[in-house]
C-alpha cells in the first residue's frame, strides 16, 4: 500500500529584528523538503539595484508603493504556484495577510536580544554584504536604526494594506526565541507546525 502523502502546505513567517526568523525559515524548509520564499532578500536585492541600503530603500517605499506592493503581489502568486507541486515556506511580513490560507507564524525576540543577534551577524563580512544593513559603527547605532526600520514597516504596512503585521491576533503560532538558541527554536517551531496540522 502507498505511503499516504502529507498535504501540501503554504507556511508563513512574520517577526521581529533579529528573532532567528531566516534561520527558522530555511531549517524548516529542510525538513519538510519545502520550496522557501525569502521577500526580505527579494527586498535587499531591489535595494542594491536601486544604489540603496535597506534602511533607504524602506524610505522611499514610503513614497513609491511598488517597492513593496509589487514585491508581495509576485511573491504571494508564486507561493500559491509552487504549493501544487510542493509545502511553501514564504518569510516575509506581510505574507500572513497576502496568504491568509497559510499556517501563520511569528516569530519574536526581545528588542535588545534581537539587536545583539543582528549586530554580532553584522562583523562577518558575508553577513554584513548579504543584509545591506544602514550603515552602523556600534550597537547603539544598530537599535536607533532597527527602531527607525520598525517604524516604518508598521507605517508602510497601515498606509498600503491597513494591517498591523505585529498584532498577534493575526497568527496560528507564537514562537519566543529570546532564551532559545537555534536548534531550540527550529526544533519548537517544527514540534507546533506538527501539532496544528497533519504533515509529517
């Protein structure tokens, strides 16, 4: 007798600065052989394009819809492509709203936690080409930026789709990842995937 199949899925990930959520995103595409859509790196690439780091491009959104409207509207047509074929873990903030058939998750650190994990990332020299960061010297710098990068989101966000991505009330699981190192978190979130739905 064949081997019953697990029902495709379309998983979307929402969270804050530094909460782990690419790491999460990628490990469980891993395990569930997923496709993974990332829009924050869809995002940094269109920044580059455009002379800009991320924090700039996110000041022209303010002005320039497309930058974002666009980017969610080919993002969420592709998740709901490749889902005939295959489980779909799309990570991007607004994608819960986008998708809203999808497993919703969201992924949370607190602030100061957060901004520690970014800015240790940030003195490897990979990880600081690949996040186009605004350019900080310090710690301090980071989380006034950070800050600034939240702001804005929550904004842009309103202003566009009149959605609040950080009201919790939008999400089917809750992962604090503050006191969790990686492996911890992967291992939490795959354990509440399976528990909400039937895939294996």
């Amino acid at each position: 007798m064949p081997k019953a199949q697990s029902p495709k899925l379309i998983i979307t990930i929402s969270g804050t600065p530094g909460s782990g959520k690419s790491t999460i995103a990628q490990k469980i595409a891993d395990k569930l052989d997923a496709e993974r859509i990332y829009v924050g790196g869809i995002r940094r690439e269109l920044a580059k394009d455009k002379g800009m780091t991320l924090a700039e491009l996110n000041i022209y959104a303010a002005t320039h819809p497309e930058t974002d409207v666009d980017v969610d509207n080919m993002v969420s047509q592709k998740a709901k492509e490749l889902v005939k074929k295959s489980t779909v873990i799309v990570e991007g903030r607004t994608m819960f709203h986008f998708l809203p058939d999808s497993i919703k998750l969201y992924i949370k650190s607190n602030f100061d936690t957060g901004a520690e994990r970014i800015w240790k990332s940030l003195q490897t020299d990979k990880d600081k080409k690949d996040r186009n960061e605004a350019k900080v010297s310090n710690l301090d710098e980071l989380k006034v930026k950070l800050h600034e990068r939240v702001g804005s989101d929550i904004m842009r966000y309103k202003k566009y789709y009149n959605i609040n991505h950080t009201d919790l009330t939008n999400y089917d699981i809750i992962i604090d990842t503050t006191k969790l190192n990686p492996q911890e978190a992967v291992q939490k979130t795959l354990k509440e995937i399976k528990d909400l739905t039937n895939i294996s």
